[in-house]
C-alpha cells in the first residue's frame, strides 16, 4: 500500500457532478462502461477517497462509482437537520442511478454509507442487486439495545452530535484536532492517512463551510428521524430481502457485538465475516480483503 500515487490513481478515474435530489452530487467512477455498477458509499468522517485502495481492485470486474454523500466532500452541504435523513440520502443515489440509467447495482457501504445503503435497499429494492454493509449494526440496535457503558467504547460520537449547536461552537476552528482525534482510533492508521494525502484531504474537506453542520445533522437525523422509523417498521416486522455481506473489524466499533443475530431480525438473508487484525476503517485498513469480499460476494450463487 505504500506504493500508492494519487497522480497515477488519478489518471484512471473520472470526476463529475451531478444534480439530483435538489442538490450537487460529486462522484468519481472508474472501470469498464459496461461492466456491472458497483456504487460505493463512504463513512464518517471522510469522503469518497477512503475507497482509494479498493477502487483499482474492483474496476477490473465492475463499473465502479464512489460517491460524496450530501454535507461530505465536493457535494453539496444543505442546511438542516431534515436534509439528512437516510431516506433523503437513499434517493440521492437512487437519483444518480437513475441519471446512469443503471437498473440495479451491487452497493457497498461503510459506516454511514452503509445506513444510506440498507435505507436504499428497504425504500428501492428493485435498483439494489445485492447489499454490503461494513462495521456497522442496526440503528435501532444501537439506540435501543446498547448500554450507555458500552456505547461510551464507539458510540460517543452519536450522543455527542445530538446537543443543539454545541458541538458546532466546540468544533469550528478546531477541525483539525477533532478530525486527529476521530483518526486516531487504531494504531498506524492515522501514520497511512499521512503518508499518501488522505489526512489532507480528508481535513480540508472538513474546513469547507457548512462541512462540521452537515455532519453533526447526518447523526441528528439518525436519532430524530431514522430512528423512529426504523422502530415502527420493527413493530410491522419490515423485513429487507436483499442477499446482504456484512464485515466487521475484529477491532472495530461493532467487535464483540452479535453481529449477525442483530441484522437478522431485520435483514433474513445475511451472511458476515469479521476481518482480523483490522480496526473500523475497515476499507482504507485492509482494502485486498474488502475487494476480495467484494468480488466473491457479486459471483455468489444463492438458491432462492
């Protein structure tokens, strides 16, 4: 991994923008026209860049396109809170699909890409092929079945960003300190950001305006909107029918969890895999076995 140039990985993708959704969605896509799409989904607190070492693994079998999600990286910031529901961001990419008339794409998320993925997945099942959530569990699991003490380990985050405009006073102007902190969860990652441009990336990102207030609202709509709705389709026993992989970091925020029994109340298809020696920046980690799992999972034959 120590190899990688931006320069070079740059000359075999493509930027663009597009308007969906009422608002300016920033993609890069690389691989053959005609290959089957894979739509990848980026977490908090990055932007498409952290799928830099799986993008050159996937784009031999796959047309792959990666995507700011609103309030990250070159894409539009709308203010407020309601802008961030999952749902809104699902039609985000339901629009871009759309735009590429694409019928149907395997989609992969990490962290909150991957909430955006399972609300694509629930609200247009017939646009996703298959499903691949990465180090995250149910929304409502983690509101509804954590304790405060276990949630303290990884979830501070979610709680931290509910109080009305606090964090926005303690955060602007520290971007920097807050972002090192986020990243230095796992030992020698931040050490990789450094070393090929990420952390650059990733932290002028978050000084653009309107970037520390669209984050905050991603989590904010989560509790205020997505969770209530994920509680009434639990009482209405809403299930997702879609072939769904899940990968975890042994490490990472969802280690020692029950990981697949969580997602099985929900989501009756799910097969899972813990990824070993790897924290929760799971695609930038050990990005080999994510496209590995990746390939594997779009060639896998279900018997339905």
């Amino acid at each position: 991994m120590n190899g990688f140039n931006a320069l070079n990985f740059d000359d075999d993708i493509e930027h663009g923008h597009v308007k969906v959704n009422g608002i300016q969605l920033h993609y890069v896509a690389s691989g053959k026209e005609d290959a089957p799409v894979c739509i990848l989904l980026h977490g908090f607190p990055q932007n498409w860049f952290s799928w830099r070492y799986v993008i050159p693994k996937l784009r031999h079998s796959h047309r792959v396109i990666a995507i700011d999600l609103r309030g990250y990286g070159d894409s539009d910031k709308p203010q407020g809170m309601m802008n961030y529901d999952k749902r809104t961001m699902a039609r985000d990419v339901q629009g871009l699909l759309h735009h590429f008339r694409v019928k149907k794409a395997l989609i992969v998320g990490h962290d909150r890409g991957a909430r955006v993925a399972r609300r694509l997945a629930l609200d247009f099942p017939d646009l996703v092929d298959r499903l691949v959530l990465i180090d995250i569990m149910p929304t409502e699991y983690i509101y509804d079945s954590l304790s405060v003490s276990a949630a303290a380990n990884h979830y501070w985050q979610w709680v931290f960003s509910l109080v009305h405009e606090l964090p926005e006073a303690f955060i602007k102007g520290k971007e920097e300190e807050y972002l090192k902190f986020l990243l230095h969860q796992e030992d020698h990652f931040f050490d990789l950001l450094k070393s090929d441009g990420a952390w650059e990336k990733y932290l002028a990102d978050w000084r653009q305006p309107g970037a520390v207030s669209a984050a905050l609202n991603d989590y904010r709509a989560s509790f205020h909107i997505d969770l209530p709705r994920y509680r009434e389709e639990a009482k209405q026993h809403t299930e997702l029918k879609t072939d769904t992989l899940l990968l975890w970091g042994e490490e990472g925020n969802v280690a020692n969890l029950p990981v697949l029994d969580g997602w099985r109340r929900t989501i009756p298809k799910v097969i899972g895999e813990e990824i070993k020696g790897c924290g929760h920046y799971v695609p930038e980690e050990k990005p080999a076995e994510v496209a590995r799992h990746i390939i594997d999972f779009s060639q896998r034959y279900f018997h339905h």
